[in-house]
C-alpha cells in the first residue's frame, strides 16, 4: 500500500455498519388500526341495539341517531346562544392560554431545578403538594381569590398543566448525558451555550412528553373550570344540558371533548417524532 | 507540550465502592509529552489511565503535582485540548456537518467559515457527503470519526481519546487505528490515547507509558516509531507481523499481566 489508506478502504469505511432502521409508523390499514376500528363499530352497534330495542329510555340513553341530529343542530342552530364551534372554540382558547403561560413559566423553572440543587429544594415540596390535589378541591379556593371570571378558569387548567410540566423538564435536565456535557465544556462552552446548545436540547424529548401529560390533565381540567359563571364552553354546554337533562347533548359534548382530546394527543406525538427523531435511538 | 509532575489524584470515594478506600488513583506521575507525540496510556482496567486523560482534559483536578499544556497551568476544560470520547458524545439533534462545526459555532465563527472548516475535517476522516446525515444513522465507527472531526475542529494543541475504539469491532477497530495514523500524520497534532489494547498501543505510540494497578505509577515508558513507519507508507498488517513488533508486543503484554496478575 502506498498511501496511509487507500481510497477503497475509505469508501469501504464509508458505508454504514448497518442500513439505519427507522421507526415503523403503522401504514392506515395496518392489523391494529382494523381491530380498533371494528372495536368502535361494535360499541357503536351495541349502542343502537340497546335503543331500537328499547331497554334503556331515551332520556337516559338516546340512540346514536338522535345525537347526531343533535349535533347537526347545535353545529347550526347552537345551544345555550352559541354553535358547538363557538363552545369548543371558547374552550380551546382556554386551554391554549393556560398552555402558553405554563409553558413560558414551567419550562424556566423546570430548566433551574433541575441545574440548581438549591432551587429543587425550595419548589419540589411545593409542586409535590399541590400536584395530586385534583382541581376540582381547589377549585372554591381560586374562586375566593381570583373571583368568577376568566382568570380563574384559565388559572385552574395553567396550574394542572404547570406539575407535570415542571417535573418532566426538571427531570429530562437532570439526565442530560457527562460526557456530552464534558464535550462542550472542552470546547470552551460557557455556561449559557451548555444550556443553549446541550441541556435544553437534551431535555427536549422529556420536555414534550411533560407536554403531552399536561395537555391532557389540563384538557379533562376544562369542565370543572367552565363549572364557574361561563357562558361558553363545551365544559358549560354538558354542565348546563345536564341540568334540562338533554342527555343527547351531555353526550355530543362529551363526544366532541374526547375527539378533541385525541386529536390534541396524535398532534403532540408527531411533533415529538418531528423535532425528536433520535428519541430512543442515540 | 504536555507536562505532568509529580500528578497525584487521591480517591475521592465514589458512591457504592467498598474496595481501595483510600488508595490514591494516581500517584507522582511524572511524564513529558513533547509537540507531535503520539502518546499512548496503557494498563489494566480500572488503574486509572482515564483518570490521568482527564487530569490533562482539565475534568478533573489532581490532589498533588502540577500539570501543563505549553507552560500554561491545567485548571480546567478548555479548547486549547480537545476530547474524543469513547461513547462519541455527538448531539443527535445537529446533523454531521454542524456537529463538526459545534466548536466553531460556540466560538462565535462566521456560519459560512465554520462550514468550511467542517467540510475540511469531515474530508480528511473519509466522510465526503454524509454532512447532512443525522448522526443517530450512523455506524460507531463512522461516529467516532465525527467526533475525531469535532474535537480537530476546534483546532487544538493537544487532541485527547478516552478509549475511542474501544466500542468498535476488531475490523474496524484496525482502520480506525490507520485512519488515526493519517489523521496524526495530517495535521501534526500532539495526541494522547488511552487504551487498554496492547497491540493498539504498540502499533499507534511513539510514546508508551503502561501504568500499574492502583495506585497508579509508570512502570514502563518506551519510544517507538511502528506508528510514524505506518504513516510513512508500511502496511499495517505486515508492521504488526515484524518480529520485533511482536517482541515488543510481548513485552508490554508481560508488563500489563504482571500488574493484572498482582491483583489475584
């Protein structure tokens, strides 16, 4: 050989030890996609058996056929002085605010806790307290404080997202790998760029599931938030139609929160695959 | 140059180790790396080879002695010493090319210029066109040669390998040692290796320390020029097969089992 190494044993280098193995997004038709979908058929079948035969009454139990006439109207006509949209979209503009704060409040948090043992010390407890009190109990104590408006309602679901929020990110910076922290260190990173270019991105992947975890609990928070003096909202349309026992509509809206719901949860887990592709794999 | 006198790191009583409390890990190492060495740390696992490495690195401050990068005191990491580690430490989020230009960009370097630089040191370790790849879709060896790229981005005087092959597969393993060669031969880089293969060692050093069980003394320091023969055109395999390559091999071997066979 003259060279040091030949121009063969570079190529041969550069072909990857093993074709890279990417993660199997089940195709639309896939086994598991079928099943669960004739899962929801059968309920859905069950349902309306149950009502043509009649062995539950209506009042208690509508046949799926009312309900969708039922949500043809409300998404018209309304309910309550406002369409279905109107409700869920008071609704979601709820959650996304509460969101937005928590976010802008959480994630610094979380980032310093888990830097600073000190600070871990001082606002751990406190997080720990509070985080398994469902809202509901604390619910009249915002009331006394914050009053009946919008505030209060918005408080409530920013305060159950902010839990777990706090703890993923605190905890995905606590895991941050040595040695990539050493690596930058040795290249001189200051204290800013660490966090900048190694621990913030590190702690990403914990960061969105926190994420998704406090979407969701704020998301099933909203009813008992629209619990107090709302005027829209899919929490007070079920509320309120529950009092006139219109049981189709107490149905359509808990249809139409657990749709949203789902919807909310695939959203968040592509964006988790998007901005994480290498969770799990590096 | 890289000066060490009288380095001495004392234990510092890691968490759920019952054995050699009290035992220093190294103790009055003294070693000088002259400018374009290819310095090889050799001994038995656990003897505190990566210790010394991060003694240099600046990760870890020695309880005794003094250690030097040209005349200046170690006092912690910095860019004038470059890191390559055994588990790679590459950031999964930045692509190859901008992983290799980490150290520029957290120097404040011009994107375009910092770019080239990448490019530059991605060539020279034979990995022309995988800059845009994500780093989590490549093979150890190939990562390993990203973060080589990484830590001669940042331009510094003294490149140091915590047991950087010692994650790959034997094949790979040997091409990485030549493509290390190359690299050496390249730039003109003072580099210090920590190994716990011998014939790595013998093969790579010019100069070899192989150290003792703890705590820690050099008991062989040996200059050799099997490396510097390689870089100058002798193919590996037949530098490996020479007799006194072998003699040498064995020698240092004795020397690694001697200390390994005092701990039984």
């Amino acid at each position: 050989m003259d060279d040091a190494i030949s121009p063969m044993t570079v190529r041969a280098l550069a072909q990857p030890a093993e074709p890279p193995v990417r993660e199997a997004i089940a195709p639309p038709w896939s086994r598991p996609v079928v099943i669960s979908l004739l899962s929801v058929l059968v309920l859905l079948a069950a349902w309306q058996a149950v009502t043509a035969a009649r062995w539950i009454e209506p009042l208690f139990l509508p046949p799926p056929a009312a309900v969708w006439e039922k949500f043809a109207r409300v998404a018209g006509e309304g309910y309550m002085d406002a369409t279905l949209w109107q409700h869920a979209g008071a609704s979601l503009a709820r959650v996304a605010l509460a969101l937005g704060i928590a976010v802008l409040t959480a994630i610094p948090l979380g980032l310093w806790m888990g830097l600073s043992p000190t600070a871990r010390g001082v606002f751990d407890p406190l997080i720990e307290f509070y985080r398994p009190v469902p809202p509901l109990a604390y619910l009249p104590l915002i009331v006394i404080w914050f009053g009946i408006g919008e505030l209060s309602k918005v408080l409530l679901i920013t305060l159950a997202i902010f839990a777990p929020l706090v703890i993923a990110t605190a905890t995905g910076v606590r895991q941050v790998d040595e040695t990539r922290r050493r690596a930058a260190q040795a290249f001189g990173a200051t204290r800013w760029q660490l966090l900048r270019h190694v621990v913030l991105p590190s702690a990403l992947p914990e960061i969105l599931t926190g994420l998704r975890v406090g979407l969701g609990v704020g998301w099933s928070t909203l009813v008992a938030a629209e619990l107090v003096a709302a005027t829209r909202g899919l929490g007070f349309m079920v509320q309120s139609a529950a009092q006139f026992l219109a049981t189709d509509i107490v149905l359509l809206g808990i249809f139409t929160i657990a749709l949203i719901a789902f919807g909310l949860e695939l959203g968040l887990r592509a964006l988790q695959r998007r901005l994480v592709p290498w969770q799990g794999r590096a | 140059m890289v000066e060490l006198q009288a380095v001495t790191v004392g234990y510092r009583g890691a968490a759920g180790s019952t054995t050699a409390v009290n035992t220093p890990v190294l103790d009055a190492i003294d070693w000088q790396i002259s400018q374009g060495a290819l310095a090889v740390l050799l001994g038995p696992s656990g003897c505190g080879k990566s210790s010394l490495l991060n003694v240099i690195a600046g990760f870890v401050t020695p309880s005794g002695g003094r250690a030097s990068v040209s005349g200046r005191a170690i006092t912690g990491p910095g860019a004038d010493r470059g890191v390559v580690f055994q588990d790679d430490a590459l950031l999964p989020w930045l692509d190859v090319l901008n992983n290799v230009a980490l150290p520029l960009r957290l120097r404040g370097g011009g994107r375009a210029a910092r770019e080239d630089k990448a490019r530059e040191f991605l060539a020279l370790v034979g990995l022309e066109g995988f800059e845009s790849r994500p780093v989590w879709e490549l093979s150890g060896g190939m990562r390993q040669r990203v973060g080589i790229a990484r830590a001669l981005a940042a331009d510094p005087e003294v490149l140091l390998m915590d047991e950087p092959f010692g994650a790959l597969d034997a094949l790979t393993r040997e091409r990485m040692q030549e493509l290390l060669l190359k690299v050496w031969q390249a730039t003109g880089k003072t580099i210090v290796l920590v190994t716990h293969g011998v014939e790595e060692a013998v093969f790579l050093a010019t100069d070899l320390v192989v150290l003792s069980r703890r705590p820690a003394r050099i008991v062989q320091h040996r200059l050799l020029d099997f490396g510097r023969r390689h870089a100058q055109g002798e193919a590996a395999r037949a530098i490996k097969s020479l007799p006194e390559f072998v003699a040498v091999r064995e020698q240092v071997l004795g020397a690694v089992f001697a200390q390994d066979e005092a701990l039984h």
